[in-house]
C-alpha cells in the first residue's frame, strides 16, 4: 500500500516553486492507476517521490507501512530494491550491457549468484517476448523491444509496485498499445500495483482508476 | 573578444574545477621549470657574489687551474710595469672549532699592498693597524672577521678564534672586526682575512699561493694587459676577468642545469597532454554550442581563435602561478643544492637569498604559453571544423573514428620506421635527438588505439570479478577513447620516465659500486678535510712519507687531485704513483691495453683518460693531449680509456712525478693506505695519532666511510630527479581527476539509471573507481611498454650529453612491480573526489540529463 499524507514538494531558485502542495492520497495494492494532467501539474514528481527518487519538503509517504523520509539514502536505494520497479519513456538502458546484462544489472547490485541471476533474466526477457534477443545490444532493438528489455529489468525481483513515467511516449501508437498491454498483462498475472504517469488518454482510460493532478493539486480521483 | 566573455568565460565558470585542473598542469611545469632553474641561479650568484664582492678593485686574476704556483711568479708579475699593484691570495673554507655557526671562508692577502684593491673598515674606528700593515703582519695570529660574524656568533675584538691549521689547532685573535660593506657580506658573511703567509702553514700550502689578484696602470686595458701577462707566464697561467670564475662555476654545473631542462620540459610536456585532453572533451562537449555559433553566422576562424584565446588565458595564468610557485620552491631548496653542488664539485658558495631573474621568469611565461597554444592547437582546430547540422544533432562524440584511428596508426607506423633509421643511421647529435621524439610521438599516437585494445582485454576479468561495476567502467573507457586517451597517454609517459629514470639510477648505483670495489679499495684513507671533495687543505708531502714509514702499512699512495683547464674547460686531473695503483686496482679498460697503458704511464709517457672525458670531450686513445703547466705546454699521448668515476665531467689519470715536475706541486689531497695483515684499521688509527701527535690537521676515513660518503652524495644526486618522478606523477593524476570529472558529467544518466534500479551509494562509487583503476592500469601496462624505450633513450643521452657514463641497459623490473602499488593507488586517491561528485548529485536530474 502506498501512502501519501499532506506532501509538498518545493523547488527553491530564483523563485521558489511548489510541484505539488499538501497531496493526501492512498493507493491498495495491486491497483493500476493513472497519474494525468498537463506539462508541470506535478505528476512526475509524484511519481519520484513516491519511488525514493526525491524527498517531499513536507509530509510523509510510506510504502507498505514504511516511512520514507525516516530512511538513509542507502536504506531507501535497498527499499527501492525490494519493492519497485521504474519504467522510464527514454528506456535508459545502458547501451553497452546486452539484453541479457541489462535486465541483469539489478540482481548483479543485489548479489545474487550468477547462475540464479542468468536464469531469472532469461524467464523475464521470455516473459517479455525476448527469449531471442539474449545477447543483442540496445541499439540493435526497435524501440518497442528497448521498452520490453526496460520492462523486464524493472519487474527483475517481481518487485510488488511498478512505477511508468510516460512508457508509450516515446513509441508509436501501435507499440504504445502493445507495451501498455503487456504492463496490464504483467499487472493481472503478478498482482502487481502500478502507476503510470501519462499524457495519453487511451493509456490512462485503460486504467481502473485515473488520478488528475493541476498546479500541484490533486483535482480529479476516479475509479472506472 | 566578446565572444571569449560570452561564451568561453560562462564555460569556464559552469566548469570551474576543471578548468582549474586543465591549467595545473601549466602550474605544475612552469614551476619545476622556474624552481630548478632560479635555485640553480641563485647558487651561481651566490658564488658570483662572492667572487665579486672579494675582488673589490681587482681588474684580474692569474691562477694556474686549482693546482696554485710558487712565490716567485707573483715577483715577476709585479716587475710588468702595465701592473699597477699585484697582490697575493690564497681562498679557502675552514670550519673553526669555537663558537662558530658555519664554515668561514678565509681570504688570505698581503695587506702591505692590498688595500689597494680592497677596502677593510674597521668597527670600532681603530684602524691603526690597517694604516700600518707590518702591525697587522707583525702578529700572525691576527686574523679580521666581519660584523655580521662577529655578532651571529657573539665575538668582540681581542677574542681568541682557534682554526684547525695543517699544524694542528692554532689559536687566533681577532684583531678587528670590519663594518658592513660589499666585501663583509661576500659568502654570506662568513669571511674572515688573514695574512697569506698565516695562511700557507695554515693550509699546508707551502711557499705557494692560490692566485694573484692585480689592477693594471690607469687608462690601460686590463684585456690587453691580460694578453701581455699571458704571453710572459706561459699558457700555463690563466689571465681572466673576477667575473670568469663564475663561468667557470657555471660550466661544471651545467649537468644540474641541463637536469632541470629535461624535468620542467618533461613535466610541461606532460602538462600539454592534459590541455590538450581537456580541450579535446570541451570541443565535442560544445559542439551543440559551437553548432548554434556557426549557424549564427560565426566563422570557422573565429571559432577556431576563441579556442585558442581560452587555451593563451590559460597559459597565460597557469604559467603566472607556476612562476610564483617556481619562485617558493627555489626559496626552499636554493641552501640545500648549493651543498650538494659544493660537495659535488668542491667549489665554496653559500646560498641564501633567492635571486629571481626577470628574464627567466618572462621566459617562463612565453613556455607556459607556448605549451598551452600547442596543446590546444589541434582540438581548436577540430572544433573550427564542426558542421554546424551535424553538430545539433547528438551523437557519439566521444568516440574516434576508424578514420582517425587509421590515420594515426599510420603516422606512428612512419614514425617507428624513421626511428629505426635514426637508430641505425644516428651518429648525429640531430638524428639521435630526433628519433627520440619521433619515437614518443610514435607511442604517444598509439596510445588510443593500444588503450582500447587493452581496455577490451581487461572488460571481461573486470566483468568477471565485479559484473556491474567492472563492466561499466570498461565500457566507459571502451567507448570514450576520446576522453580518456590524453589522461592515459600522459600517465604512460609519466610511467616511463620513471622506468626510464629508475633504470638509469639503477645501472649507475650498479656501476658505482664496482667501481667503488675495484677504485677504491685501500684499507683507509687519509685526508687533510672533514669532505673529501674540499680541497682548501693539503698534506705537505713530507707527512705523506711520514704515514708510509708507520709499522703495518703495506703500501701508501698519495694523491693529488686538481681541477686544471682542458679545452677551456676544468677537468679533475688524479695525480698519483701509477706503478704503485696498478699493483692495487684494475679499473675496467674500455679502449687500449691495459698493462701496457699503465706501464707507459708509469713512465711518464702519457695519461690514462675516463669514458666519460673520451665522451664529453670526444677524445680517443692515441690522440695526443695538450696540456698548459706553468712550465709550458705539455704534450700527453693518451694511452687508453678507463672507467673511472672520480668526477661527473671526466677524469684524467697522470703519474704523480710527472704532475710534481710541470706543476712544481708536492703536496697531497688524499693518502690511501693498504695494511699488512692482522693490522685493522683502528691499530692504524692509533698509530697514526701517536706518530703525528698535534702536528698536523687529518681526518680517518675507513674504506666504508668513503664507500658511505659517495654513495650518499649519489643519492643527493639522484634525489634531484625524483623530483621528476613526483612532478610527473602529479600531472598525470591531476590528467585522470579530469578525466574522471568529465566522466561522470558524461556518465551522469546511466550512474542516475544504476542507483534507480538499486545500486548503492558504496556500488556507484565502486565503478568510478574501477574506472580510475582501469585507467591506471592500462597507463602503466603502456608506461612499462614506453620505459624500455625510454630507457634506451636515457641511457644514451646519459652517455652523450650528461655524465659521460656508459652504462648497461637492465629493465628496472623491481621497481616497474613497485608501480604497481604507487600507481593504482595514485589513481584510486585520484578517483576519490569525482566518486563522492557522483554520488552527491540529484537523482532525479540524472535521469532526465541530456
């Protein structure tokens, strides 16, 4: 569960400006939600703030009872470890690491025996619908195939929530429905919570419930 | 102009460390270059001072090298009616025994005629002595010091001052203390006059002086008066200018001077490789920047100027720092290498104050410069040639093409080539000097392709051992040859320098030492001063045969050294019994035959010479050697050449009976005594102190405190060119900061992506390090490849144009295993910095970094 509680997020400059003011929301586990709203609403801090990307200036988020803001930056990367997993619109693959080394790379930073390691990445890159593509290099995908690979490396300990900062933006329509259907997919099957920042309205149309964010506020929580 | 504060003065300051990193590497050159340089300066004014301040009026000075004459030659240089007034001297350091700080440089004169050319006044007014010089003469225990002596060391007029004399301690008296004055504050104040026939018994010179110093009659020139004393005395006497001493000075050190060349151009040639790297990387990262300028309207030129006005600003400040700091650093070791120098050549000098020559220092600056510009010109030009289109566009920038790549396998292929004509054709000066740059260019143009090659060798034992963190900074460096090259390039070259340094110590340490087994074998010496280089002291030779007489001394061997002119240059001449040598010592031969060089020597009928005189002064066995004595020229054939080290400029081997006869000088430097068996060395110690009682000054040196005493003067040697190993590790460390700073700016998204997907803080900066480590490794791996050469190099240079030393090439394989640790931990201390820059960063702007 995930728990947000009167979180507001400033940015100091020249001008200070608030991202998202006094925020109160709750999201049960395995819920598939989208965050919507127009350019500079909020809803990537959110989202960063929710995956320990960013700490709010006020209030308190909390993972499964777990209270962020209390957590040492290396206790907080270990929770992100544990619990979830980022998908990211530019796929931030690291273009030297294979298909196979790509999704690896968090189990490789959590320890894991290489043989438990390679075999959990190649049941991820089949779940995905890459068993093939093992030892390709990011540049030689389609960028429908660089998001599975990034798919398959965020889901790598089957973490129980899944943040999506804009998964289809940066993909044609017709991958984008493929790869939004292979989350909802992911989503059925691992029971998996997941939140997906998107401008796109077929994407958020196809979540069970739709939050809409304006000048920091929450305006609109609605289930379909 | 506006450009440079628009565009390259924001960039400096969005960057300002590594900026600040890019012109250390001017700092740190311009400073070695200005510190060796000014100490070296300040001891040569320091003697120059000296020289000049005691000479006072005097217009010329005759010597007969260090060797002196007898009295007589000062009767007929008066009789000259062009002199005016020709006084005798003899100058020479001594420590007194009582209350003193420092050694005293004793000017010995006959005050009846030189006041003349110096003026002595006196403190306290009472110059009644002065005015009447038979006082002064008629006391011989008088002795005059100066002001700044007398109250450093608490010393009023009348007060005993007790000299260790040849005689034993002889006690003097003050008779004056003189006020400050050009002459008091020669040798640092440390001066004391006394009358010169005190100073013969004092100095066991016998009836000899040291020089004659001389005016010449007024509206005559003291040149031509010169040339007519010359053509009287005989080419054996040397008729120079006071201020000629000091060339002289200078042309002994000129070893050290040409050290400190090869250093700051070392350390500055390294500091280009990091220009130029920094430049490199600043062009491909603003080339979006350079794109929008040039779709602006801004020439190719100008693009390529405002390069190159940023890389001159920088020289300009770098070298500017590195003179200040130039200047400090000869302000802390100017005292300490004026001893070694004194101790290396024997030559008295006290340098104090640190004399900063503004020529050198606008030299400095021009260096500094120059060296930015080079270093910058190819990168300014690369960035003139930007396409604008391409260069809005992102790309791989930091990746070489195969076309550069090919192009600069192919110059360094041509350049190995020309290198092994110039080692095959390369008797020249010019052919040999050339191969060796040709073949750092060579390597140094290999360096990107041999570094990938390496870098990929290395992917998969990083990979296997860290598989994240390993991998990551192999590939950094796989696909940033760019960025990392200059940083590797200047490391390996840094590597080698020490290879090449380590090498040359290590064959001269292992060259040294057999012939400290082989020269100096005696069981003990025995030597009239506390440093064997000094020379103001001598045994007459009667205490030499005294020595010999004592029971339990097998065989003693007097020997004379003296720096006399060859070539117009001062050679150590070793005046000793050469029959008597060869039964002792078998100095390895490099040219003729061994027994019957030194029969023919023995006999008078010509010198043995050192390799390193052969190779310095390019003379051959057979050649016939003209010497100048005071009994006219002497025409030596030289019979052979010998490895001898008795002095860095070359040493020439002449049997004592023929030295004693053209140069009318008995006395002796050093007796080396053999023992008979069963007597030791502290038997003879006694004997000899029973035998000689307080009737002569001597010192006992045991085989292994001469053996100490060199060798510890070659490590002070030798320690001067560590600097060069600690200047050249520096700036290359300061290469891998930089190049790990651009690194993570480069690296920021995926170190961003690796904490996001759970990489602790501990993970992210395990990959830099390993990246800092890699670098490390694959700079030594080249440097280690580099020194070999560079070995060859050294040694060669060494033997042609430095100490004369032929020395055997051996891989210093010991210390290339001590860089291991030296160098992966230079490089790990240098990745500490960039690593904690990496991790303190915002998360959420790396992930969205552009």
């Amino acid at each position: 569960m995930i728990e947000l509680t009167g979180v507001t997020k400033r940015f100091d400059g020249k001008k200070q400006v608030t991202a998202l003011n006094t925020v109160n929301l709750r999201i049960d586990k395995g819920e598939m939600v989208s965050l919507v709203g127009p350019s500079g609403s909020g809803k990537s801090t959110l989202l960063n703030l929710i995956g320990g990307l960013d700490k709010p200036s006020t209030g308190e988020i909390a993972l499964d009872g777990a209270v962020l803001s209390g957590l040492s930056d290396d206790a907080l990367t270990k929770l992100r470890r544990d619990k979830i997993g980022f998908i990211f619109q530019f796929f931030n693959l690291l273009p030297t690491l294979t298909c196979l080394e790509n999704v690896s790379l968090p189990l490789h930073l959590r320890g894991w025996k290489k043989a438990q390691i390679e075999e959990r990445a190649h049941e991820l890159l089949t779940l995905v619908g890459l068993g093939k593509r093992l030892e390709h290099l990011p540049e030689e995908l389609s960028g429908g195939e660089r998001q599975r690979v990034a798919i398959a490396r965020a889901l790598s300990v089957y973490p129980p929530i899944l943040l999506a900062d804009e998964p289809t933006g940066n993909l044609d329509s017709a991958t984008g429905v493929e790869i939004l259907g292979l989350i909802r997919d992911l989503h059925e099957r691992l029971q998996t919570t997941v939140l997906i920042v998107t401008h796109d309205k077929n994407v958020a149309e196809s979540c069970a419930r739709q939050i809409a964010l304006k000048d920091g506020v929450v305006v609109q929580d609605r289930r379909v | 102009m506006i450009l440079l504060k628009l565009i390259s003065w924001q960039y400096v300051r969005k960057h300002l460390l590594r900026s600040l990193l890019t012109i250390a590497g001017i700092v740190l050159g311009v400073a070695v270059f200005v510190g060796m340089h000014t100490a070296n300066q300040s001891v040569l004014t320091a003697f120059t001072q000296t020289v000049d301040r005691i000479a006072g009026a005097t217009q010329l000075q005759i010597t007969a090298g260090e060797a002196g004459f007898e009295e007589e030659v000062l009767e007929r240089v008066q009789n000259v009616p062009e002199v005016r007034v020709a006084v005798p001297v003899i100058e020479a350091v001594a420590t007194p025994e009582t209350r003193s700080k420092g050694n005293l440089l004793i000017l010995a004169v006959d005050m009846t005629g030189d006041r003349s050319l110096r003026e002595y006044a006196l403190e306290d007014g009472d110059d009644s002595f002065i005015e009447d010089p038979l006082v002064f003469l008629a006391q011989p225990d008088s002795i005059m010091i100066t002001q700044e002596f007398a109250a450093e060391n608490g010393i009023k007029s009348n007060d005993a001052l007790t000299l260790n004399s040849m005689d034993g301690p002889k006690k003097f008296v003050v008779r004056g203390i003189m006020k400050s004055s050009g002459l008091t504050s020669a040798f640092g104040g440390n001066l004391a006059i006394m009358d010169v026939y005190a100073a013969q018994k004092v100095f066991g010179r016998g009836r000899r002086f040291d020089r004659i110093d001389l005016a010449v009659q007024e509206g005559l020139r003291p040149e031509e008066v010169g040339k007519k004393l010359e053509q009287i005395l005989g080419a054996g006497y040397q008729v120079e200018s006071p201020s000629s001493r000091g060339k002289q000075f200078e042309s002994l050190s000129s070893v050290y001077g040409m050290l400190a060349n090869i250093t700051s151009l070392f350390a500055l040639f390294i500091g280009m490789f990091i220009i130029y790297n920094s430049f490199a990387i600043a062009v491909t990262q603003r080339r979006s920047e350079i794109g929008i300028l040039r779709a602006l309207g801004a020439t190719r030129g100008q693009i390529q100027v405002l390069f190159l006005m940023e890389s001159a600003v920088g020289g300009l400040i770098g070298a500017g720092l590195g003179a200040g700091l130039g200047v400090l650093i000869a302000r802390g070791m100017a005292g300490s290498l004026g001893n070694l120098l004194g101790e290396i050549y024997g030559v008295a000098q006290k340098a104090e104050e640190v004399s900063s020559d503004p020529q050198l220092l606008a030299g400095a600056m021009v260096l500094g410069l120059i060296t930015s510009l080079v270093a910058a010109w190819i990168p300014a030009r690369n960035a003139a040639r930007v396409d604008p289109v391409q260069a809005l566009q992102k790309g791989k920038f930091q990746l070489l093409t195969a076309g550069e790549n090919r192009t600069r396998r192919g110059l360094a292929f041509l350049f190995l080539v020309l290198v092994g004509l110039s080692l095959v054709y390369g008797e020249g000066r010019l052919i040999f000097y050339a191969g060796y740059f040709l073949s750092i260019f060579a390597g140094v143009l290999m360096v990107p392709t041999l570094g990938l090659w390496l870098a990929k060798g290395l992917r998969p034992l990083l990979k296997a051992i860290w598989p994240v963190e390993g991998a990551l900074a192999a590939d950094s460096l796989i696909q940033s040859p760019r960025r990392t090259s200059g940083a590797v390039a200047a490391l390996a070259l840094s590597v080698s320098l020490i290879i090449a340094l380590g090498g040359m110590t290590q064959a001269a340490y292992a060259s040294i030492e057999e012939w400290l087994r082989i020269a100096l074998n005696p069981d003990m010496y025995l030597s009239p001063s506390q440093n064997l280089t000094d020379r103001s002291f001598r045994f007459p030779a009667a205490f030499a045969e005294e020595v010999a007489k004592l029971p339990g001394v097998r065989r003693t061997q007097f020997v004379r050294t003296v720096r006399l002119p060859v070539d117009g240059e001062p050679v150590m001449f070793v005046s000793l019994e050469v029959a008597s040598i060869r039964k002792e010592v078998r100095l390895p031969v490099v040219s003729g035959d061994g027994d019957k060089m030194y029969a023919e020597a023995a006999a008078g009928r010509g010198v043995i010479v050192s390799d390193n005189f052969a190779l310095q002064h390019k003379r051959k066995a057979g050649e016939i050697l003209t010497v100048n004595t005071p009994e006219g020229p002497l025409d030596m054939p030289i019979l052979g050449t010998v490895v001898d080290y008795s002095d860095q400029k070359g040493s020439i081997l002449i049997d004592r009976a023929v030295y004693e006869k053209y140069w009318k000088d008995d006395s002796v430097n050093v007796v080396r005594i053999y023992l008979d068996e069963g007597v030791t060395v502290a038997q003879m110690r006694d004997r000899v102190a029973a035998q000689m009682g307080d009737r002569y000054r001597y010192f006992v040196f045991t085989n292994e405190d001469l053996r100490s005493y060199i060798l510890k003067i070659t490590d002070q040697w030798f320690g001067l060119t560590y600097i060069q190993i600690a200047v050249a590790v520096l700036v290359s460390i300061l290469g891998i900061v930089n190049t790990l700073t651009v690194s993570i700016t480069d690296r920021r998204r995926e170190l961003g992506v690796l904490q996001a997907v759970g990489g602790l803080r501990m993970q992210i900066r395990g990959t830099i390090w390993l990246e800092a480590l890699t670098i490390g490794a694959i700079g030594l791996v080249l440097g280690w490849v580099f020194g070999a050469v560079a070995l060859y190099y050294a040694l060669e240079t060494s033997a042609r144009d430095l100490s004369g030393m032929r020395l055997e090439y051996s891989y210093p394989f010991r210390m290339a295993l001590v860089l291991i640790p030296v160098i992966l931990g230079s490089s790990f201390l240098s990745s500490l910095g960039p690593a904690e820059t990496a991790v303190r960063g915002s998360l959420v702007e790396a992930l969205e970094y552009e």
